[in-house]
C-alpha cells in the first residue's frame, strides 16, 4: 500500500510535510506509512488517502493486484 500512496502523493506534488500536515498523523508515521513495507493500520491508511483524494479500498485493492503480480 506505501507505494500506491507515495505514486498518489506524486501525481499531487504533495511534499511529507503537506501530506503530514493535512492529517493527523506525525511527520514520522507519514514517513513510515509511505516508506516501510510493514502493515498499516486502517487510520495510517485512510487519512492519506482522503487527503490525497483517493479510495482507501482502491489502495489496498491496487495493492493486491501488484503483489499478486509479482
């Protein structure tokens, strides 16, 4: 999911801080969410995606496709 959100967070020419800031989650667990392949929970999921205009579902369903592709 870390890389559907850091493409999405591209296309907007979003910055850490922006995305960051735009929610409520730290600068750090932007950065973690976007960058460690570890699971998310539901809210280090949602929030980006909300503030990055995209379906928290289509995320995880791009996800599976990519690694089910792999």
């Amino acid at each position: 999911m870390a890389t559907e959100l850091r493409a999405e967070r591209a296309t907007r020419r979003m910055t850490i801080d922006d995305l960051a800031s735009a929610t409520i989650l730290a600068r750090g667990t932007t950065l973690r969410v976007l960058n460690d392949p570890r699971t998310i929970d539901g809210t280090q999921l949602a929030l980006p995606s909300e503030v990055l205009g995209v379906d928290p579902v289509a995320v995880l369903q791009r996800a599976q496709l990519r690694v089910a592709s792999q």
